[in-house]
C-alpha cells in the first residue's frame, strides 16, 4: 500500500471516490479496475458480493462530529465576544446583521 491510499471499510465508502488497487473476488477474478470511481450501484453491489474493505486513493480521515461542534460554538463565542459592544445598540444596526450573518454563516459550516 502506498502512503497515497488508504483501507477503509465498504461502510465508510461513498459515490466519488476512487480505487487505488484493482477489487478481486475469492477466485481472483477483477470486480472492479484500479482508478474506478465508486457510484452508488457499484457500491451496493459491492456489498451484495459480501466485499468487507476497499483500497481507495487518498480517502479523508474520519470526521470528529464533537470536536466540530466545539469548534464551532468556540467560533460562535468569538464573535459574540468581537461584537459585545455593538450589539448593546440598535438591532437593525450595521453590526448586528453583520453579527448575524457572520453567526449564521459559522453555524452553517
């Protein structure tokens, strides 16, 4: 395997990505060439054919949902502390939509 690919299991594949090494069955038959990008049929057949793991060219480290909402609400609480003095004025202000549009902007990464 080379630093460029990576073993995942079928579960953790998605539509778009690309195979590193060619896909054989038991009897070493090619199911699918190296360089094949994955689809959604190609997948459920896959998993239909009992296929456990793929190799795949640079597949995306796994996400971390809770560090992403702490860094999120950390941004959030930046700006809150940012705007803390604009935001005591009017609420039609400049800065209060600029608040809220940076703050729904933050919440929607």
């Amino acid at each position: 395997m080379t630093p460029a690919e990576d073993t995942i299991d079928i579960d953790d594949a998605s539509e778009g990505m690309v195979l590193a090494q060619d896909l054989r069955d038991a009897g070493g038959g090619v199911l699918l060439p190296a360089g094949a990008t994955l689809s959604a049929s190609s997948l459920a057949s896959l998993r239909r054919r009992g296929i456990e793991q793929i190799q795949v060219v640079g597949a995306a480290p796994p996400v971390d949902e809770a560090a992403v909402r702490a860094e999120r609400e950390r941004q959030c609480a930046r700006l809150e502390h940012l705007f803390r003095r604009s935001l005591s004025g009017a609420p039609a202000s400049a800065s209060a939509v600029l608040y809220e549009r940076l703050l729904a902007y933050r919440r929607s990464c």
